[in-house]
C-alpha cells in the first residue's frame, strides 16, 4: 500500500485508493471516485468521507459500512490517528507528525501555492478597454483589478497569460471632444496647462455636452420636438461631420484626433502605474473596426448569416433561444458585434497559443457576448468554446450614480489621492506609523490606501454589486486590505525579535490545536488558487486571505511564540509564523497588493 501523503490534495487522493480497495476487498465492487468533505467544527476530524454517494452501488447500512472503512483505514494508513462516525460520514483526525511532516515541506518555499507556468495553451485576458474621450473613472478600476488579478491567479495556476487591452479610440464620442477642443482649447495642450492629458480631453467632453444640451434647450419650440431638437443641434451634426473626414482620412481631423489621443494614452499609462497594472499587448478600435468584414462574407456563403432584402447582414440565433443579430449594416458598415468577431480571430493570428479568451467587461454586456461566442462557434472557430466573459456588477457610491458627460464621475486618480489622504487620517486617529519619517509614511499611507481599495473590491463576488465606501474600506478591523496588511506587518516584528536561529529543525513531536487550524488552513492554499483560476474569482483569494489572518491572529493571542516553554517550540512557532506571512504575501500578490513591512 502506498504511503499516505500530506497535504489534502496527495491526502484525498492516497485515500481514495485505500477507500476503493477496502470496498473492492469486502463488496467486491468497484467505486469510480470517492466524496470527502472538511469536516465541520463540531465534530472531530480533520477530513470527511462521505458514504452515501457509495450507496448506488452497494446495499447496506451507511453508518455500518464507515465503521468499516475507518477500521480499514486506520490500520494501512499510518497518517491517521482516529476516526470517528457520524451516521454515514467517516470523521479522519490526522496524527501530529502529519502536520509536522507537511509543514516541514513547505516552509522555507517563497513560491508556496504559485505554480510555474506549465501549459502549452495561452489564455489572452482583456480588461480595462476604455474610450479615449474621458479619463478612467471607478467603474473602470472595477474593471481593471478584476482583470489584472485573474490574470496573475492564472499564472499562478501554470497558465501561460497575455494581458490585453482593445482602446476605443474611434467614433463620434472621440469627435465631440475634438470639436469642443477646436471651439473654446485655445491651443492649450497638457504641458502648457499642467492637466493630464486624459482628464483635458475629458473636460472638453463634458464641455461639448455642456453646449449641446444648451442648443437642444434653444431649438425646442412650438412645433419642434425635443427628439427632433437632439438630432439637429448644430454642434452634434458638426461632430458627425469630423467622424466622416476621419473615417475618410482627412489629413487635419487625423492629425488632431492622433495629437489627442496621445494625450490620453500617456494619461492612461500614469493612472495604471499609480494602480500597479500592467499589459502585454494594446488593441486598437481604429484598427480593428473593419477586421469582421471579410468573416461576415465568409459567413455568408457558409449560410451561418443571411443578408436582407435592404442589403443588411443578419444572424439567425432564435433556435437557440436568442433574436436575430445584425452583423453588417445595409450601407455595408460594421457595427460592434462585427469588430468583435474580427478583433477575436486576429487575437488567434497574433497569438497562436491562445486557447481561450477572457473578457473583463460589465454585465450589460451579458447578452453581447452570449452572441458574439456563439457566432463565432458557428463560424466554425474550435477555440470559442474557451470564451469567458468575466462579466461584473457596478460600482455604486453613497452619494449614487456616475454620469460621465456631466462629469459627476469619480475620477480614478482622485481616487487614489483620497485613498491615501483616508489612510494617512486614520492611521494618525491611531497612532500608527509613529517614529517613521515622513517618506516612508507616505510610501506606507500609499501602499495601505490602495491594499484597501483593492481588497474592497476584490473580495465581492464579482457579479454583485459594490457600494463603495473609502472610509470603510480603510478600516484596520474586520475583512479589510490595512488589516490583513497589519497582519503581515505584525509577523514580520515577531521574526526580527526572534534572536535566535529558526531556521534550524525543531524537535517539536505534538502540537496545540491553534498550531494545527493554521497549518490545516495554510494546506489548503495550493488546491484554493486552483479553484479561484478554474472560477475567475478574487474573492475567494480575498477571503481565504482574511481567514488566515483571523487563525494567526486567534494563534497569536491564544499561545506564547517568543515566549514559549521550550526553544523547540519557540522555534517551530517562529517557523509557522514565518510560513504565514509568505502565504499572505504570495495571496495578496495575486490581488495586487503589496504588503509593508513595517505598520
């Protein structure tokens, strides 16, 4: 028989064996898997196996037959140390020297629970995709930390990931701010002004809205609706008049519209270095927006699509309980689903590794992306079935919602400032940080501002709905950033206290139960980041997070560490703290947030 193994996932499946061999031995049948369970904190054990999922294929008395298996068990696996049974479910408690033998595994490993990349088949993760008429705003770092964090969680999982980006950077929203520009700019540029460029072209968006809104309100007079007044005000048609010279090439408008959005490609690049984010690759809408035409052509004579009699292309999706979806327009332009079919299959061209695609985008999106993976099935594209869209919930305020063209948005740079300013007031209301100097306050108020604001959003589900607060956030108790960072912090004053050597072996053979709630908890982190990838979920990286610092923090006030009886267990409790702090370190970084070593 196989020597059992620690941790739970080599554990399970060592078990599994030994379960389906006692069961052949006495039943004579042959058991496919084997069901286990943590089991719960009312009852002795450390695992659970559960019986009656084994009643489909034997008759007998559930509790009568986990008697056996414990029985069995206990005398081929010199892991375990008892069991017990509740009804049908087997209770396994682990031997110490279990513990001890798994913890010694892992605990000079800075990589714990990180996986080197290990897959031939690249994944591509879109997220941020702004438009380049407004600076990025809370909605977008929504978007932007679910993206980022998905990516570096299936990194550590061993895929191989390419961060992307597809920037709107064309049509009439891009020419509103253009236009406004021309009017009231003045030829000011973000160096002659000390604006960041996205925020400039920003203000003249909500400028242009401004004067729109003012014609509309001059042209509705007796015999002119408000509907008719919105489609002739005078500065809209000169908006829609500069997309045509664009999209006809006119050397002036393309000059403007470039100068423009270079301003907000450098705003862009500041605001993802104050957040920490990066990318591999940039998409370009003014380069993509024609790349579906030839694929609706193709779809054409393939009888995936079917052009109406006023020219226009359409795809057919009610037999699989959608509506009928424009592909092409009857003057023969693309509209959005058309760029994404052909933004996606260039994707493949650029990168033929990639074997499956995410999308970071809003769920009022939902629909979009339900057709746009299904037509591209019927394209005949094998690699759509990996398409996911990671589709998220807004982001609401206690002061309500965010209108970009009144400018009432809560932008993301500003953002970043309060977080901070939030940070720097509470941990002054608390005295901490005291006796540092001021660089590292600042660089240690950043660094708790943003772990804050990331963590708040990160550990929410992403489909629901967030009601942000940056006070709350900020708060040094209960499952926030600051005080899983404040953990982190607290392990690393335990290790520089320590004057004596911990790297050495401890002798320690029996171990407290808080001991082993944290090594239990501290096993299951490799299985979990698996799980969060296979999920494209943050929130369970973030709340695994917050439970391990709550069984450290219940460790740390329950038992000695420094003050230990014996230096063998001074030792080991150093050497578990220790194993700790890289466990949320590596936890955190898969959030990206950084942790200070010092609070």
């Amino acid at each position: 028989m196989p020597e059992i193994l620690i941790p739970l996932m080599l554990l399970k499946a060592s078990l599994s064996e030994l379960v389906q061999s006692a069961m052949a031995q006495r039943f004579k049948v042959d058991i496919p898997s084997i069901e286990f369970q943590e089991t719960p904190k009312e009852f002795e054990g450390d695992i659970t196996i559960v019986v009656f999922p084994m009643l489909r294929y034997i008759k007998g008395n559930p509790a009568e037959i986990a008697r056996y298996l414990g029985e069995y068990v206990l005398t081929h696996a010199p892991e375990i140390a008892e069991f017990n049974v509740i009804k049908g479910f087997l209770n396994l408690s682990l031997k110490d020297s279990a513990y001890i033998r798994f913890f010694n595994s892992i605990r000079e490993n800075h990589e714990f629970g990180i996986q080197k990349t290990s897959s031939e088949d690249a994944i591509m993760v879109e997220y941020s995709s702004p438009n380049t008429n407004k600076p990025l705003h809370l909605g977008h770092i929504r978007n932007i930390l679910l993206g980022y964090s998905v990516s570096e969680i299936l990194k550590a999982s061993g895929k191989k990931v390419y961060k992307t980006q597809i920037i709107n950077d064309r049509g009439i929203h891009i020419c509103k701010s253009m236009l406004a520009w021309q009017r009231f700019g003045n030829g000011e540029t973000p160096e002659s002004t000390g604006v960041k460029g996205d925020k400039l072209v920003g203000n003249y968006y909500v400028k242009y809205d401004q004067l729109y809104k003012q014609q509309v309100s001059e042209l509705k007079t007796p015999g002119h609706s408000e509907e008719d007044a919105k489609k002739n005000a005078p500065i809209l048609l000169e908006a829609q008049d500069m997309l045509r010279q664009w999209e006809s090439g006119d050397p002036k408008t393309v000059e403007l519209w470039t100068m423009m959005n270079n301003w907000v490609y450098d705003g862009f690049e500041r605001t993802y270095k104050h957040l920490g984010v990066d990318f591999d690759t940039y998409y370009y809408e003014s380069q993509t927006y024609l790349l579906g035409k030839a694929f609706v052509s193709e779809g054409l004579k393939k009888g995936v699509f079917l052009k109406k009699e006023d020219g226009s292309v359409w795809c057919d999706l009610t037999d699989e309980g959608l509506d009928e979806k424009i592909v092409l327009r009857a003057d023969g332009t693309a509209v959005y689903m058309t760029q994404d079919i052909g933004t996606a299959i260039q994707r493949k061209k650029d990168y033929p590794d990639v074997e499956g695609m995410v999308y970071t985008v809003g769920n009022e999106q939902d629909y979009h992306f339900k057709v746009l993976f299904l037509i591209l099935k019927k394209l005949g594209f094998s690699w759509a079935e990996n398409l996911y869209h990671l589709s998220y919930g807004m982001v609401d305020l206690p002061s309500g919602k965010m209108k970009s063209r009144e400018g009432t948005v809560v932008d993301a740079d500003d953002l970043i400032v309060e977080m901070t300013d939030t940070a720097r007031d509470i941990s002054k209301e608390l005295g901490k940080l005291e006796g540092y100097s001021e660089e590292e306050r600042e660089r240690i108020f950043k660094m708790i501002g943003l772990g804050a604001l990331k963590y708040f959003i990160l550990k929410v589900d992403p489909k629901k709905r967030i009601l942000f607060d940056p006070k709350e956030s900020v708060d040094f108790q209960g499952n926030t950033g600051p005080f899983i960072q404040y953990t982190y912090a607290r392990i690393q004053a335990i290790l520089r206290k320590a004057e004596f050597d911990f790297a050495v072996d401890s002798r320690v053979q029996q171990l407290d139960e808080k001991e082993k709630d944290l090594i239990k908890q501290l096993e299951i982190f490799p299985e979990l980041v698996q799980q969060a990838a296979h999920n494209y979920s943050p929130a369970l990286i973030a709340n695994y997070s917050y439970d391990l610092v709550k069984f450290f923090n219940s460790f740390y006030q329950s038992i000695p560490i420094l003050g230990a009886e014996s230096e063998d267990q001074r030792i080991f409790r150093v050497q578990l703290s220790k194993a700790v702090g890289l466990t949320i370190k590596n936890a955190l970084k898969l959030l990206g947030i950084t942790v200070p070593e010092r609070m």
